[in-house]
C-alpha cells in the first residue's frame, strides 16, 4: 500500500525558503519546443528539443550522500508545458524517504512573494515504489504567507500529470500540464504574449527528513506568437531584465 506523505507542503515551503534573486545574465533566447510522453522513461530523441539548466543536488546522508550535477529539462507543444529531470538515486526509496520533482509556474511576472501571484504548482513523488502527483494552487498575500493545497481540495480540477521510472542507477520524472486549462481559477491559463516563470526544484529526503541540498533552477518562458515558447535563459533575478527578442528557427539551442 503506497502511503500518501504531507510532502508537498514541505517541497512547496523549501521552494519558498530557498527562492531568492541572483545575478542577471542576459543570454540568447531560443525556441525549446517538443512533446514529451510523460511515462518516467527517457525515450531516444523524446527530450531533444528541450531548453536545459544544470544545477547542483546534495543528496543527504541516508540516500548515500553526494553531491551531484543534475540537469533540468523543459520544453512544449501548443497545448502543454513538459518538465523532467533525472536524479541520481537508482529506486524509490522506502517511507518516510522520498525523492521527487516540483514544478511552480507563475502568470505575467509574478514573483514568489509578490501579492496576489497565483502560483500553479505541480509535484511527482516516488516513494515506496509508488507515484504520487500533486497539482498545487497557491495565492500569495501581502506579507508573503500563502495559501497552499490540492485544486481538488479547493474547487478545481487536477490538471496534468507526472510519472517517474527508474533504470540504470538513476531515476527519471516527468511533468507535463496545459498551458492554457478550464481550470482557470487554479491554474496556469497564460495566454500567447504572456510571461510566465517556472521554478524547479529536485530533491531527495532520506527518512530523518534531512533534504541535504535541493537542485533548483529558475527560468523565464514567453509565450510567444504561433503557439511557440521560447525561453529567455535567464536565472532569477530583476524582471526589468526582461525581453522577448526575436525567437530563432526551431530546434535553435
Ligand atoms: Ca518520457
Ligand atoms: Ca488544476
């Protein structure tokens, strides 16, 4: 029996305790376009198109310790946002433990603490050999304290889905959810000519609860004309920083 965990609140509040700006380094922007099949496998060719951020992840003590560098994916088509990520940790580890992909995307520049932000967040989990996907609704208020559960738990509708696999020493989620759902109240819905934000965070947390240090990267998406996306590889950081430029063909990187 897969055992359900409380961890969302807990990845949803690391996210919040570990988002901050850094420098702003202004780099080319490209198309990163492709449909993901969302089943935790990473097929040949699948992810080819996708934008790609590599960061650090500390897996605590009782997941074997390390330091590791591992790398976000992220891509779309005209219906959906894919996310993955593959972590260094070769099966599902037993409850409490867990290892898992969050996802928090953000409508026309919002920032994490900004007042009235809606945040869409989506979160896969493996965990006992299970697969647990969340999808997450959030407003924050004034003073940066926010409102956090499941949308079906607050008048919405689960959007999306997220699946992990695990193969040769190593373990792959994806995510993937529409950009523009019914679910407007709860979700992403951004529109062409809208700027979102897409947090991502990669964890591992052994059965003390120690999490060691998340993998997190932070990427500005602008939905451009004709369906595309493309990402203006930025990290974190003053969104005066912001601009569209003008998009290269397909398959650019
Ligand atoms: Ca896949
Ligand atoms: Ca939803």
């Amino acid at each position: 029996m897969i055992r359900r965990s409380a961890r969302p609140w807990l990845g949803l509040l690391l996210l919040a305790s570990l988002a901050g700006p850094a420098g702003l380094s202004a780099q080319a922007t490209h198309h990163h376009r492709g449909t993901a099949n969302v089943d935790g496998v990473e097929s040949a060719g699948e992810w080819d198109g996708a934008g790609a951020g590599t960061v650090p992840l500390v897996l605590p003590p009782g997941l074997g310790g390390g330091t590791f560098d591992v790398t976000f994916l992220l891509m779309n088509d005209d219906d959906s946002l894919f996310v993955a990520v593959r972590l260094p940790y070769g099966s599902s580890p037993p409850f409490p433990a867990v290892l898992w992909l969050g996802e928090q995307v953000f409508r026309d520049g919002g920032r994490l603490c900004d007042p009235l932000t809606l945040i869409d967040a989506h979160q896969v989990e493996s965990q006992d050999g299970g697969s647990i996907y969340w999808d997450l609704f959030e407003v924050q208020t004034p003073e940066c304290w926010r409102t956090i559960g499941a949308d079906n738990q607050n008048g919405g509708t689960t959007d999306g889905w997220g699946v992990w696999g695990a193969g040769g020493g190593s373990t792959f989620f994806e995510i993937g959810h529409p950009l523009d759902s019914d679910d407007d109240l709860h979700d992403l819905s951004a529109a062409l000519g809208e700027r979102i934000v897409v947090h991502l965070l990669g964890i591992g947390c052994d059965a003390t609860s120690s999490c060691a240090t998340p993998a997190e990267l932070e990427r500005r998406v602008f939905l451009e004309s004709e369906s595309f996306v493309f990402l203006g590889d930025f990290e974190s950081g003053d969104l005066a920083g912001w601009s569209a430029g003008v998009p290269g063909p397909r398959g650019d990187s």
